[in-house]
C-alpha cells in the first residue's frame, strides 16, 4: 500500500499488481482483477500483458466469470 501510495503522490512510474476494472482481456471485460499494471500520478496509465498458456488463459477465465456472478448475485 505504501508503494502505491508513494507512486501516486510523488508521479512515479511503476509497474505494481493492483486491482482495476480489465479491459482488452478477451473474457475478462468489465471484471475487476488483480494484475500487473503501469501506475503513475494519474492512477492506472495500462494493463500489462501477461504471457499466458493455455491452461491460465482458461484458469483466469473461470476466475473472471465468478467474479462476475458473484456481483451480479449481489444486485438483486
């Protein structure tokens, strides 16, 4: 938290994991995920690409979509 907090006040740039609303991740729009990302004064400048095999792609799939249920259950 430190971290973040210091890149933010001081403009900064780093690449930290955080958790931000995706976009660009094919099956992940929309769903806030903890992942690498380019943060500098302005807040969240780009998502960082991730290589990823097949099997990861399909693990952080599964893991959007439960994220997305669960918020969705909750506004009911």
């Amino acid at each position: 938290m430190a971290r973040i907090v210091d890149v933010l006040l001081h403009d900064q740039r780093a690449i930290l994991t955080i958790c931000s609303r995706i976009t660009g991740v094919p099956d992940c729009e929309g769903v806030t995920l903890a992942l690498p990302h380019l943060v500098d004064g302005d807040g969240v400048r780009a998502t960082i690409p991730l290589a990823l095999d097949a099997m990861e792609r399909e693990g952080l799939r599964r893991s959007a979509n439960i994220l997305r249920e669960a918020v969705g259950a909750l506004t009911v």
